[in-house]
C-alpha cells in the first residue's frame, strides 16, 4: 500500500492598510501520486490518504471500497432545521417531474472540482418568490440510492461522516445534484432548478489559509485570521496588539509613536510556517512577527537588530520568500523598494514612484547595530553604509520600467515581477504593467524578459504567484493600461511559467443564475495550494483567491461590497489546462471583507468548531 503524504483582489481602499498585498512563499512541492511519496498535514480527515491501493485511509479509519456504496441513506432526510412537512415526497412527486424556473444552486457550483480531504459541501441556493419547500437530490452511479433531502430552509451542510465515505468512494466520477421546490399554500408543479455534477479528485489539498480580514476601514478593524483545510472555524492568527517587534519609523526616520506596529496590511508566510512579514501602515515599512501556536506576536529568535531596522525602511512593497532561500546564513526575502533614486529617509512623497526597485533583505544582517531611539542623521547614516550587506538590489537589465509585487520561485533561482510605471508607494496604481522574470543569482539579478502569454500590450497582467512546482503562474489580467488596485474587471488566468498560452479560470464566472458576471466582481489575488499532486498523466494543482461576487457587506460599513474567499482546481494532463468553477469557503464570516488570503504551511492553532 502506498500512501501519499501530505497559501485579488487588494486590501480594502481607505485608511485600512491601503496596499496591494502579497501571499506567501512556503516549503512548496509536489507530491507524487502513484510512484511517489510526499508529506501530510492532519487536515481535518486524519493524515493523508491511499489513494492508490485497495482502502481509502483517514487517520485511523478506513473506508473500505464498494463497487455499490451505500453511503446515502434508502429514505429521505428531513432536515430539523427547515422542518418539512410529513408529505413533503407526495408533493414532489415523481423525482423526474417539474417545470423550469425553480431555485438557483449557489453552493456548490456545478462543475466544481473538490480535493477529497474538503471541508464538507454546504447546499445553498436561492429560492423562487412564493416557493418555500425545497428538495435536495444527490445522485451518484456507485450508490445504491440516492441521497434525498427536504426543507424550508435556503442552506443545508452534509454530515461530515457522510463526506468523508462519500469523498473516498466516489472518486473522478459525476455526482449529480438536482433541486427542486414547491410552495406548501398552493401546491402544484414543482420548480425544477439547478442539476449538474460536481467531482472528487484523487487528489487532497493540504497546508492552511491566513488571509486578511476587515470590519470596517481603521488600523484596527483589520486582522490575520486563519484555518487549516477541512476546519470548519476560523481563527485569529494574529492582531495588531499582539506584535511584538518596535521601534518603527516614519518617512524621516523618526520613531512613529510608541514605534509600535499600527496596522496588519500585506502578508507571507515564512517557509517554516511559523511566521508572518507583513507590511505596517503609512509609510509602509514592513514588519514580522510569529502566528504559531504559544508564541503569537514574537520576533523570530533568527531576525537580528540589523534585519529588523533594514525593513523599517518606508515606501517597501509586500515581501516574499523562497524556501530555498531560508536557512542560517541565508534567511533573505525580496520586495519592490520604492525610492528609484535619493537618499535614505529622504522624506520622498509616495507619489513620486513610479519605477520601484526590485530588493532584497537578510533578516540576519549584522548591521546596522540596534539604533533604538537614535536620531535621523545617525539612521541614515547606518543604513547608508548597510546597503549591501542588510539590503540591496536585484539588477534587471533591458527592462528600463519599475518593478513591484514580485514572488519567488520555490527553487529560488527565478523571480517574476510586475514591470510598470505605475508604483504609488506599496501598491500598484493606474498605468501599464507586465509580468517579467529576471534570475535572482545570489542577490544580482541579470537579464529580465517578458512572460509570454503575461506580458500582452491590451492588457494588464499583475499580482503573479509560482505554482508550487515552479511550473505554472497565475495572475491577474485586466484591460489596459490603466487601474490595477482593486480593479473589479480584473479576472485570473494561468501561464507556463516559461511562457506560452494564458489560461482564462472557469472559476473567474459565478453561477449563470445568480444574475451577475466576470469581469466585474473584483476576481483577485490568487494564491497557490503548497503542493502539487501527481496522480497518473494529471496533476492537480488548487488556487484560492477573493471575489465579491456573492454581494456581502462590511460589518461596520454596509455601504461597502465585502470580497470571499474561493477556492478551484487546476489540472495539467500533458499540455492541456483544465480548469474548473470556484468553491465557496463557508466557513469564513461573511461580514468581514476577506482578501489576499497566503495558503501555506502556517503553524497556527487549530481553528474552534463553531457551536
């Protein structure tokens, strides 16, 4: 038996963190389906899964297969929650009959692609004016019955157990939903409404999602919270209040305040998982501190005084990592550097960027030496001499434009960036830009190039991320020039990573029936899943991303559209990409705006099981 073992839209407008943010780079990879073997997290279904032997494995249970599953019960399910009425079958009737017109499935989305260690599917669909009567019919080939459900309700989650046997018996087969309704005042013909199938892959998604969510639009309405695939809370992984590292400085070098942390904004992970680097409020330095279990909020014991004070530095982008780029003595991570010119904490304004440098910062610098509460002309001068050895900058020859928004490969060799005119401090703001690479080559750079099928003149190609094999790119394309933050005509794509054909994602379209369309609903910062898996001539890849498609609202401010995170798979088989509709991640609050979500192997607490 073999066993396979087993992270944009942008941050709200206003004063909330007002930057374009970054998700994380991690110890990526691909697992190896059959003739291969990688490593698992506990998922919320045990530790990984044998998807290629005689029994699907989950922890300590094993589901043994079935030619014919009786994982659905021979009669009805009435939902306690919606409470039916006892004739709720006779007024259906047959399970074929039915008139069109009736409820329009939201939750999931036909043709959606699960990995089999999912957070169980929640139904939700919207009702017909006058029809309060509802039936759920789940049909698969390999089950003796079909699963048939009835209530009043608009929402109703399959038991987790039923999931499970379910997600490990009927794998890359069709599992087809069909829901109809009736008004119980005036029976008559059914509704029929959405039918369609959904699939399992033989496939898991492991790692967990920190992304930043926001109430309202102050410095404290914003936070890290975060899950682990299959959990079905979320927790707060990290807080304003809860940062430890000081000493942060204004755009003149000053200590600001207390020097203490003022906002959450743009975040990665590092590649243990343990911690986050994140970008502060204006003058948009960067900060890091620890999401794991016991020591939230902490500096990691490796980051020096040095490294510290290098990311004081204002007017830096959201940062990334490479794993391969984290060890002692190489602990580095990269960053757009908005001074294309002058001084250190020479008060630039913002709005005099336009061509960011591309950067690079050893959190283990010995230099300079922890500078406290020293005054503007030792800080400059300190950090003048550190150039070269606490930062520096990566060389982009034959690409005269700015650079921001860069991801690092997961090899560590490569680094895609967006090549604009278009920087305004942390953030991309309305003009050109293209996806370019350039070699990293131990802190030198070299030739920068164009992606091809990311680099097209009509439109706007930004806000790229490594698949975790390093093979593919996703990003998000927009007409163009012109607004990249928080465009909400701006869809994602993927692209081979050495250039070719851009792949359009079926799940940039909402369902047909919920009356609104792509472009237009803020499809944004996609994220990669940390490992991709190998199953026969197919791997499967998973992307989550934000989108305000479903019309939610702010807690604190109504008047604003809330983004939601969504997940979708991505499969290669030999050239072809195919792709599929988004997963809605009901678990998170649907009153807080929810965006630039990393997906990773982050080491923070298991989320609570909501009551």
């Amino acid at each position: 038996m073999r066993t396979l073992h087993h992270l944009i839209g942008t941050l709200l407008v206003g004063s909330v963190c007002a930057v374009a943010c970054s998700g994380g780079g991690s110890p990526k990879g691909q697992g190896s389906g059959s003739g291969g073997a990688g490593a698992a997290p506990d998922d919320g279904f045990g530790v990984g899964g044998d998807l290629f032997g005689d029994d699907f494995i989950e922890g300590e249970t094993v589901v043994p297969p079935c030619e014919v599953c009786e994982d659905f019960p021979a009669t009805p399910i009435f939902d306690e929650r919606g409470a039916p009425p006892p004739n709720a079958a006779a007024l259906f009737g047959d399970p074929s009959s039915g008139a069109q017109g009736g409820p329009c499935l939201v939750e999931p989305e036909i043709g959606a692609l699960f990995p089999n260690n999912w957070l169980r599917p929640r139904f939700r669909w919207i009702a017909p004016q006058g029809q309060d009567l509802f039936e759920i019919r789940v049909h698969a080939d390999r089950e003796k019955n079909d699963l048939v459900v009835y209530t009043t309700s608009t929402t109703w989650t399959m038991p987790a157990d039923m999931w499970k046997q379910l997600a490990g018996h009927v794998v890359d087969e069709p599992i087809t939903i069909t829901i109809r309704s009736v008004s119980t005042s005036a029976p008559g013909t059914p509704l029929v409404g959405t039918s369609g199938p959904i699939h399992v892959a033989p496939a898991p998604a492991g790692g967990s999602m920190v992304y930043w969510a926001a109430i309202g639009e102050g410095p404290a309405d914003a936070w890290l919270a975060g899950f682990g695939v299959g959990e079905e809370g979320v927790v707060d992984a990290l807080k304003v209040d809860q940062v430890q590292q000081g000493g942060r400085r204004d755009e003149n070098a000053n200590v600001r305040g207390t020097g203490q942390v003022r906002c959450i904004g743009c975040h990665t992970s590092t590649p243990d998982g343990e911690s986050v680097l994140f970008m502060d409020h204006w003058p948009w330095n960067l900060a890091i501190a620890s999401v794991k279990e016991g020591s939230t909020g902490a500096v990691p014991a490796y980051v020096t005084p040095g490294g510290s004070e290098a990311m004081n530095q204002p007017w830096l982008g959201p940062p990334k990592m490479s794993p391969a780029h984290f060890r002692p003595g190489d602990r580095i991570f990269i960053t757009s550097y908005g001074r294309d010119s002058g001084g250190i904490w020479d008060g630039q304004s913002h709005t005099s960027m336009p061509k960011a440098r591309l950067a690079w910062f050893d959190l283990e610098s010995p230099e300079p030496a922890d500078l406290g509460t020293a005054n503007q002309t030792t800080v400059r001068s300190e950090m003048t001499a550190a150039e070269g050895t606490a930062f520096g900058f990566i060389d982009r020859t034959s690409d005269t434009r700015g650079a921001m928004m860069p991801d690092w490969s997961n090899d560590g060799e490569t680094i895609v960036y967006v090549s604009t005119d278009a920087g305004k401090d942390g953030r991309l703001d309305d003009g050109a830009g293209d996806l370019f690479t350039v070699p990293y080559n131990n802190r030198q750079g070299g030739a920068a190039a164009p992606v091809q099928g990311a680099a097209e003149p009509n439109f706007n190609e930004y806000y790229p991320a490594f698949a975790p094999d390093d093979k593919l790119i996703a990003f998000n394309r927009t007409p163009g020039p012109g607004q990249m933050y928080y465009n909400p005509s701006s869809e994602i794509h993927v692209v081979p990573a050495a250039g070719g054909e851009a792949t359009r994602l079926a799940a940039n379209d909402p369902p047909a029936c919920l009356g609104v369309t792509s472009p237009g609903i803020h499809n944004s910062w996609p994220q990669w899943a940390p490992e991709a898996t190998t199953v026969g001539n197919k791997t499967y890849y998973w992307v989550i991303f934000s989108s305000s498609r479903d019309g939610y609202t702010l807690q604190k401010t109504p008047s604003k559209k809330a983004s939601q995170l969504y997940v979708t798979g991505v499969v290669v088989e030999g050239s072809a990409v195919h792709t599929y509709p988004s997963i809605y991640l009901w678990n998170q609050a649907a009153d807080t705006s929810n965006h630039t979500p990393a997906w990773d192997v982050f080491k923070i607490p298991p989320a609570p099981v909501p009551l």
